[in-house]
C-alpha cells in the first residue's frame, strides 16, 4: 500500500510581490522546507554583522520564513476545509437547506 501525499498549493495572496528573483526563490524554498518537514527554526540564513551594519541576509531568513509561515497556514486551511465537508452533508440539487448559502 504507498502513501500518497497531497500537494498543498498556496494561494496569489500568500506570495509575496518582489522585484527581486533571489528572494522569492528563497520564499519558495521556505515553503519547500515546510513541506519536507523541516522546522521553522531550521532557517539556513542567519544575520551577520558587517562593519557597515547587518548584511542581507535578514531579508533572505525573513521570506523564507515567509514561506514555511505561508505553507503551514495553506495546510491548515486545507485540513479544516476536507473537515468540514466531510462533516456536513452536502444538500441535492433542488433540495435546499435552510439558512445556509445554497438556498
């Protein structure tokens, strides 16, 4: 018997809007990482102090963790929506139920 895994897509809102192809393949990542099962403290970019200040890399540990962050929430909503159809009994056509958006 194989297991077969369910690919969770994140939804247009969820991705954050970058000029910048570095950081959102690294958001990517993040939310590879999360599916992979990796924690969320498992971020690979960590902050270094320069002589000039802090270096990019705040910015790359920020939209990975973006990313996990955004999977986990796409996940969860996933769970609850399989949940609740599965739960409640979905009317026929033609046959309405009360107080619910399909009347």
């Amino acid at each position: 018997m194989s297991v077969q895994q369910i690919t969770v897509q994140l939804p247009h809102s969820a991705v954050p809007q970058t000029n910048s192809r570095q950081l959102l393949a690294t958001f990517w990542r993040g939310a590879q990482a999360c599916a992979d099962g990796l924690p969320r403290t498992a971020c690979p970019y960590h902050d270094v102090q320069s002589h000039t200040g802090v270096t990019g890399s705040r910015a790359f540990g920020n939209y990975w963790r973006r990313g996990w962050d955004a999977k986990v929430a796409a996940q969860k909503e996933r769970r609850v929506d399989t949940r609740s159809c599965r739960l409640r009994k979905l009317p026929r056509r033609g046959n309405p139920v009360r107080g619910t958006d399909n009347e």
